[in-house]
C-alpha cells in the first residue's frame, strides 16, 4: 500500500516508504529463496555461492546487500569449518583481476571505464608493463572486491 502525505496541502506520495518496501521486499524474496542459516552440506554452498556471484554481478539495493553480507559471512563460516583454504600463492594480482573480469562478464574496457582508469593503461598493468596505479588499485579493490595489499606484491 502507498503510503501517501502532504506537502503544500496535495497528498503526494511518501518515497522513503517505497524505498523501504523494496528493501524489506528484496531481503524477504532472498531469504525465500536461500534462508540465512548455518550451511552443512557442500550442495548449500554450492547454491550460496551461486546466490552470492548472482546478486556479485547485479546491482543490488540495500536489502540484498544486507542479505549478501550475511550470507558471505556463513560461506566463510562454513569454508572453515570444513578446512576449505585456498593456495593463491602462486596467483599473480593480474591473474586475479582477470579471473574476476571473466566472473563477471564485463570487458577490459568496461572495467576500466567503471574504475576510472584508461583502457590502454589497464590492460599495459595486466600484462606487466606498467604498475599498478592508485587509481587502478583503488578502483579494482572496491570493483572487484580484492584486497589492496594484493596489488603491493
């Protein structure tokens, strides 16, 4: 239901009620969807994760990053438990963001557009022949969701 107010005497609509529907409305779709509780078994993972690269490549409102919070928060939960590690010791910075690129489906150019950084530099940083830059770190850090001190290395 709309919830309705006035202003200068004309009933107008109250936004900040839509908005706060369609947080509460996203969050109650997702918990239907996948509820929040403990994961115990490799086949719930393997659909969180699902959920988590799904909503990862969309741009979700306050709701689902509320629920991708906690849902982020039981796959790391349950990794541990399970003595699940991964060895990226021998995965260079530029293999990452790339890897990353391919998850989400977007362009160098894309990417390079959204972190605000010159496609030709960007891809001279993938390939080694220049360094990283404090834009391109920042950009691909908050972008990508890769730690900075993964680019000191």
């Amino acid at each position: 239901m709309l919830s309705m107010t006035k202003i200068d005497g004309k009933d107008v609509i109250d936004m900040r009620a839509i908005s706060k529907t369609n947080r509460a409305d996203s969050y109650l779709h997702l918990i239907g969807e996948f509820p929040l509780r403990r994961i115990k078994t490799p086949a719930e993972s393997a659909r969180a994760k699902r959920i988590v690269l799904r909503l990862s490549t969309q741009k979700p409102d306050r709701g689902a990053l509320d629920y991708l919070d906690v849902l982020i928060d039981l796959i790391v939960r349950y990794e541990q438990d399970t003595g699940q590690t991964l060895d990226l010791s021998d995965l260079s910075v530029a293999d990452l963001v790339r890897h990353r690129i391919e998850e989400r489906g977007i362009s160098v150019s894309s990417l390079a557009r959204q972190i605000g950084v010159a496609q030709s530099n960007l891809s001279e940083m993938l390939a080694g022949k220049r360094a990283w830059s404090k834009a391109a770190i920042r950009g691909l850090s908050k972008n990508l969701n890769i730690r900075a001190e993964r680019f000191l290395d």
